[in-house]
C-alpha cells in the first residue's frame, strides 16, 4: 500500500488536530452558555423567591395570606409559585401549575434550604426550582418559586446546531488552507530534489540553493551542501590518488621492460645480465614497498585494521628506534641526540608505533645534510605524552606545509625521486598516530629545520629514566628497510 505523500499526511494531522480543538472548544462554549444561562435564571428566581418571602413574612393572618399573594403572584409573567406548611397543605398556588402543583415539603426536608435544582414537572417539563424556609404566619412555610426552561433549552440547541454545522465547515476550510500551506511551506523541498537528481558523478560541483538558511530547510540545503562538497573532495582525492599510483607504479614497471627488452635484443653477457638482473631487482623492492604502504592505507581507510590497544611503553618504543637509527645518522654524518625521555604507558599496537617513528626519524636523516643535528625530546604532563623530532635539515616551504600530509605529494618530485621517496610515509604515520587517538603535528622553517611533534594520551609512571644514546654511539645493528616520505 502506497504511503500518502507528506503534505497530505500534514494536512490530514493538522484536521485532526483542528477538528479536537474545534471539538473541545465547542464543548467548552456550550458547557459555559449553559452555565451562564442556568446563572441567569437562578438570580431571576432568587429575587422572586426574596420578593415572596418578603410578602409572606409582612402578612400576619394565615386566613389572608392566600388573598394577599394571589393579588400578584397568580399569574406573573412566566414564573410560578408555591407556599405550603410543614405538613404539606398548600397555602398559595400560582395559576397554572396544574392540580400537581410543586414538589412539596419533602423535597425541601431533603435538601439544604435555600436552594436551585431542576426537574421535570409534567405540567412546565423542563424547568428550574427555587427554594427557601422561612418561619410565616402559623410557623415554618415552604416558599417556592418555579420557571420554565424551554427558551434556556431552545437557546442551548441554537447554539450546538450551529457549532455542529460551523464545525465541519471550519474544518474543511481549514483542510483546504492546510493543504495550501503545506505545498507552500514543501515547496522548497521539491526544489531541493529537484537539485539534488542533477547532481552526479560528473557534476559534483552543483549545490542546491538555500535562499533562507536561517530556518530548517535552509538548514538541510546547508547540510545537503557540505554532504556533498565532502564527497567532491573524497572523490577527488580517489582521483588524485589512483592517477599517483599509477604514475609512481608506472615508472618501474616501464624501466623494467627497458632493462629487459634491451637485454633480450642484446648478446648474452653474464656481467650484463646480472647487471639487469640487479636493477629488476631494485625495482621490486620499490615496487613492494609502494604496493605494501598503498595496502595499508587501503586497509586503514576501510577500517579494516583493528589496532590491539594493549598497553606498551612509549619511552622504550622512542629509545629503542632512536638506537636503530643511530648507525644510519653516523653514515649520513649527522649527529642523533636523545634527550631523557620520562616513562610513560600508552595503550596501542607498538609494531605501529615503532613504524610511525621510524619513518619520521629516516625521514629527517634524509633531508638533514651532514653536519646537522637530529634531537628528539618528550614530556608527558596531565595525562599527555609529545614526543618532538627536531632537525636542522633543508625545512618545508610554509606553502607546501598544509599539504605534506597528502599521499604522493611532494615538495620537490625530481629531489624525492633521488632519495627514493614514494609520499605516502607521512600519511601512514598521520594513520596511525589517529588509529591511537593522537595527533601528528609538522613545524618547518625553509634553511633551519623541521619539527615533528606526536601529541599522544597516556599515563605517566614513576620509573627512573633511561639516558639517550649518545650522538657519537656505536650500533651494528641493522636499521629496518621502511619507506619514508619525501618532503
């Protein structure tokens, strides 16, 4: 069953909605009517009822007492009276109230005195009482007077005959400008869809207009808006980055088809062939080490890489790197100071922690000439550890500082190329410093230096620091092949 659109279930609502307002109101309007009606003659009883008994106490003969009311009470003006005894035998009677007359002492005995109440009296229907006690000529009386309702009810039913035929007329109308304000108000809604199904692939570029984005389809056109600015950037990056990969997979794979075209062309010769055995060789390490970092980014970029948050110590993750890297720094002829790192645990994977500062401090041997210097310092105050990797290398162009985190850039592409540089080291540490909830922060000066700054949670523990590995320290050990960026 097809649902109805939204404009007609707003229309239907706001009937419903109306038509209980409506329904109440009227109940309200009629009970309160009724009210003020039954108030009305309620008073008007009470002063006959007070003019009676004024002319009941003034007379002093039980005898004349008949006389003297029927001179004005007998018929006057739609209103009925009645005095009796305590022992039921009527005094006075107004013409008209028939043989039956009014209810006698026995009503009054059994309700508070004075009095209203109404009742059907077979010869007036419906109609209002009015009572009192008073003490007359001869002891207590039952004074009473009496009135007909029928102008009250033919007013009452007036009046709901004309909320019930009002009602559904004011309802309908209300429907019909319901319905028109609902297609006014969702208007810009159709228009926005509208926008929206031209907006493909190709056309990213197009946004749905928000003439009023104060209130709350201005609002969703904003939203809408940046939705699809962030998709523009997504797929230009998608763009961007296969257009670099297949570039930076392109450039091996053609210098490997030269080497061995030329060598199939050419003569066997064993010092040749190996030669271009060799440079194949050299060319699959490199096409490896692209293939592995792209599968990584492609795995953090689905969330496909779970990251075992286990604690570990980032102070020996620090250390030992920094003692990894010492014999790369002493080849390179720049010197590699640890300052004292204060202990500290954080919860991660420390594999990735160790390939995230191995790949920074490479990075800053690489583009520190020789001569320069390499420190890296920590602190680790109010529940968070900064580890600082600072060289005095070539530095980064401030322009180029907001992009270095992009994969495949690079700030000089000839110069990168020599060093061996795929761009994607700096986007696979910035991955795994946020895989562990920190923050991977570069500051550079073109000519004085670099500084790269890991801001990570963690606790400080109270254990006595190790010393750093001295600049001029000896390290046989073998600094893991890892690719870095180039700046």
């Amino acid at each position: 069953m097809k649902r109805l659109s939204i404009r007609w279930r707003l229309t239907l609502w706001y009937g419903i909605v109306l038509s209980a307002i409506l329904a109440g109101f009227s109940g309200t309007v009629y009970g309160l009517m009724r009210h003020y009606l039954l108030a009305l003659t309620d008073a008007a009883l009470s002063e006959e009822l007070e003019d009676l008994s004024g002319d009941v106490k003034r007379c002093d003969d039980p005898a004349l007492l008949a006389r003297e009311l029927g001179l004005r009470y007998t018929s006057h003006d739609g209103y009925y009276f009645q005095v009796s005894n305590s022992s039921g035998t009527v005094l006075f009677r107004s013409d008209g109230l028939g043989p039956d007359g009014l209810p006698g002492p026995g009503f009054s005995s059994s309700t508070r005195s004075p009095g209203h109440a109404t009742l059907i009296l077979g010869h007036l229907g419906h109609s209002r009482l009015a009572w009192k006690v008073l003490h007359g000529p001869g002891g207590p009386l039952n004074v009473q007077a009496a009135i007909s309702l029928a102008p009250t009810d033919r007013a009452l039913r007036e009046l709901l005959t004309a909320l019930i035929f009002a009602g559904p007329l004011v309802v309908a109308g209300t429907l019909g400008g319901g319905y028109w304000l609902a297609r006014k108000a969702l208007a810009p809604v159709d228009r926005m869809a509208a926008a929206a199904q031209e907006i493909t692939l190709t056309r990213l570029d197009r946004r749905i207009n928000t003439p009023n984005s104060g209130d709350e389809l201005g609002r969703l056109a904003d939203t809408f808006n940046d939705m699809i600015a962030r998709l523009q950037r997504s797929f230009e990056e998608v763009r961007r980055f296969t257009a670099d990969a297949a570039h930076e997979l392109r450039t091996p794979l053609a210098s490997m088809r030269t080497e061995a075209e030329v060598a199939l062309r050419s003569p066997r010769c064993p010092d040749r062939d190996q030669r271009v055995m060799e440079n194949l060789l050299d060319e699959i390490d490199r096409l490896t080490r692209l293939v592995t970092q792209l599968l990584f980014l492609c795995r953090e970029d689905a969330g496909l890489s779970r990251v075992p948050h286990v604690p570990m110590r980032l102070d020996e993750v620090v250390r030992d790197v920094a003692n990894h890297m010492l014999v790369v720094a002493r080849d390179k002829g720049v010197a590699l100071e640890l300052s004292t790192i204060p202990a500290c645990s954080v919860r991660g994977d420390s594999d990735r922690m160790r390939q995230l500062f191995f790949n920074v401090l490479d990075n800053a041997i690489k583009y520190t000439p020789a001569g320069g210097l390499i420190e890296v310092s920590a602190t680790c105050a109010d529940g968070r550890a900064r580890i600082v990797v600072a060289d005095s290398g070539i530095g980064i162009p401030a322009e180029h500082l907001p992009r270095v985190f992009d994969r495949f850039y690079r700030v000089d592409p000839a110069r990168s190329r020599d060093l061996e540089g795929t761009g994607l080291g700096l986007s696979i540490c910035r991955s795994i410093a946020e895989a562990h909830h920190g923050r991977l922060e570069i500051d550079s000066v073109p000519g004085r230096g670099t500084k790269v700054t890991l801001a990570q949670p963690c606790d400080c523990l109270r254990v006595p620091a190790e010393p750093g590995p001295a600049a001029d320290a000896h390290d046989d050990r073998l600094t893991p092949a890892l690719a870095s960026p180039a700046r």
